[in-house]
C-alpha cells in the first residue's frame, strides 16, 4: 500500500455542461497537513465531497486508506472527521449538550470524547452558553471539536476559517497545527487563502477552473520557484541569443524593453557577464531574487492571484 492516505486519480466531476472538477490528481501523505488552494468556485468543495462520497464521481477514481471508498464506506467513515458544510448543531443547546448528542448518534466509544475534543479546540466544558449565543469562530472550533469526537485518522476541513476575524484565523491555525504534530493527525485542508495554507501546509495543492496546476511540498515550492536572476541589459534580442546560444539558456522570461529573468540561479553569472559585454551588450544590472509566494501565485494562476 502507497503512504497516501488520499489518492485521487484523474477524479472529475460535470455538472451539465460544466467541467467543474477536471482530472484532478491528488495525494495526501500519512500525518502531513496538505493545503488545498484555490479562488471561489475552484472546486475544492467539489473535490472534498467526492472524496467522501457525499457527491457522486463522474470519471476517475478516489483512494482513501488506500481502499476505494465506494463500497467501503462503513469501515473507511469512522477514520474520517470532517466538515464540509456547517454541521446543524441545535441553536437552544449548549456546545457540551450538541457535542453529547453527536457523540451518541456516532456511538463514540471513548467516555471522555467530548470533554477531550472541547479543550483541543480551547472550548469550556460544561459551559452554560448556548449555541445560539457563540461567535462565529466558536462556532467553527465547534464543528473542528465535533469531527475529532471519535478521534478519527483523517481530518477533512473545508475552509474552517472562513468569516474568521484575523486573530480567530490565527488561533485556528494553532489548533490545526496541534492536531498535525501533537495528535498525529493527517489533514487536508481547503482555502482561498494563500497566506493561510502558506502558514500552516506542508503540502499543497493549487487548484483553478477545476484544474490541479500544481502539486509540491511548500518546502519544495519556496526553494523551486519564486528564485531568480534578473538581468538588464542594453540590447535584448542579442543578450537572449547569447544566453541561449552560448549557455543553453532555456528558462527565462522577458520582463520589458531591457530585463530578463533567468530561472536557473546555478548560472555561472560572471561568465554570462563577460560574454555578454565582449559582444557589445552592456549590462546594466544583474542581482539574484526571491519573489515573494504571492508572485508566483499570480503567475501561474494569470494574474489575477488568489489571496
Ligand atoms: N450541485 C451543483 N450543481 C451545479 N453546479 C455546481 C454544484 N455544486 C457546485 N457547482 C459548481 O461547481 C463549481 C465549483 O464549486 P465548488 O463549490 O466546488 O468550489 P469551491 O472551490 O469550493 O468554491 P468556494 O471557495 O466558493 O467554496 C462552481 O462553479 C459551482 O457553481
Ligand atoms: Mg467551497
């Protein structure tokens, strides 16, 4: 058996005419928090629902423990937690009361499972407020206590900070980091958020119009991309002939009139300088750097970015 504790395969899904999940390839490693990435309508809710056979697949195939959930749902449910829409939690009761309830509904074996799952996400136990009265982000840290309530393997989160105010985002993401390193947990997590899944993923997912774009560790991406050699010069149509002719150069971008972007920072630059000032090309700057996450972002994605 793969590492994968989520593997899709080409997974699709139309609705009518609309490719709305398109051939996505997903892969979400034992114990790692892997960050599903994309604007509004990308299709991670899609994505999420298919993988836990709340929606119908159209074409391609979902992998959960390394079994098919399709058939396998009773011995695959109990390892997952998730929440995908905002569970109905009973407006007149107290979180400890709806907790209790679930708890029961799911026969949650552990006798401590709700009081555990309470402090995990920083809620009071018997506290007397009701449901009705929690702010928004006890509201969500309800749902997250009410998906580890059976203390499951796999935690599926669709966007648990949306609406969150900054500090509630950051405190989310302290839980969240919890479950991973301290409870083992392996989650998947979807955001429109760049910055989030940036502070909290080991992995990511990039998704646009149904498409995966791009699929790496962060630790990958912010070594790979987003690093570069930018170079200006008097004449560029020469300087390109020179960099592709002389050095091979293959990567590289025209940013204007006189700047190129070099994405092979192994180069050997003073050479590169020499030749091109031998050959009548001034160069006018050269320096090695980093664009920031949210750059790349908005390349690959065209343009317009996500965060
Ligand atoms: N039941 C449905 N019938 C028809 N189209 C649907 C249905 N559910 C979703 N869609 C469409 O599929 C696309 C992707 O929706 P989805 O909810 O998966 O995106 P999302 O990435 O979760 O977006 P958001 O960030 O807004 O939650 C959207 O264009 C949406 O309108
Ligand atoms: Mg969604």
């Amino acid at each position: 058996m793969s590492n994968f504790l989520i593997e899709t395969k080409q997974l699709t899904k139309i609705y009518g005419d609309q490719t709305t999940v398109n051939a996505v390839s997903i892969h979400v490693g034992k114990g790692r928090i892997y960050g599903l990435l994309g604007r509004n309508g990308a299709g991670k809710t899609t994505i999420m629902k298919m993988i836990l056979g709340l929606t119908p697949i159209t074409s391609g195939e979902v992998k959960v423990f390394g079994q098919n959930m399709k058939g396998g749902e009773k011995r695959i449910y109990p390892r997952i937690g998730a929440i995908i829409e905002t569970p109905g939690f009973y407006p007149n009761l107290t979180g400890t009361e709806n907790l209790e309830i679930f708890a029961k509904l799911r026969g949650t074996a552990a006798p401590n499972a709700v009081k555990n799952s309470l402090e995990v996400v920083g809620l009071p136990y018997k506290d007397k407020k009701l449901f009705s009265k929690y702010s928004l982000g006890m509201k969500q840290r309800l749902g997250i206590a009410n998906a580890i309530l059976h203390d499951p393997e796999l935690l599926i989160l669709d966007e648990p900070t949306n609406g969150l105010d900054p500090i509630g985002i950051a405190e989310m993401r302290k839980f969240i980091k919890k479950l991973s390193v301290e409870y083992g947990k392996t989650i998947l997590i979807s955001s429109h958020i760049l910055s989030e899944i940036a502070l909290l993923a080991d992995d990511i997912g990039i998704i646009d119009q149904g498409i995966l774009l791009e699929e790496s560790s962060m630790e990958e991406l912010r070594q790979k991309n987003g690093r570069y050699i930018q170079v200006q010069v008097s004449d560029l149509p020469k300087a390109t002939l020179i960099l592709e002719r002389q050095f091979g150069v293959k990567e590289y971008s025209v940013q204007d009139d006189h700047t190129l972007r070099l994405y092979n920072t192994t180069l050997d630059m003073a050479a590169i300088n020499k030749a091109l000032v031998m050959q009548d090309v001034a160069v006018i700057s050269s320096a090695f750097c980093n664009d920031t996450l949210e750059d790349y972002f908005k390349k690959i994605t065209g343009g317009e970015g996500i965060a």
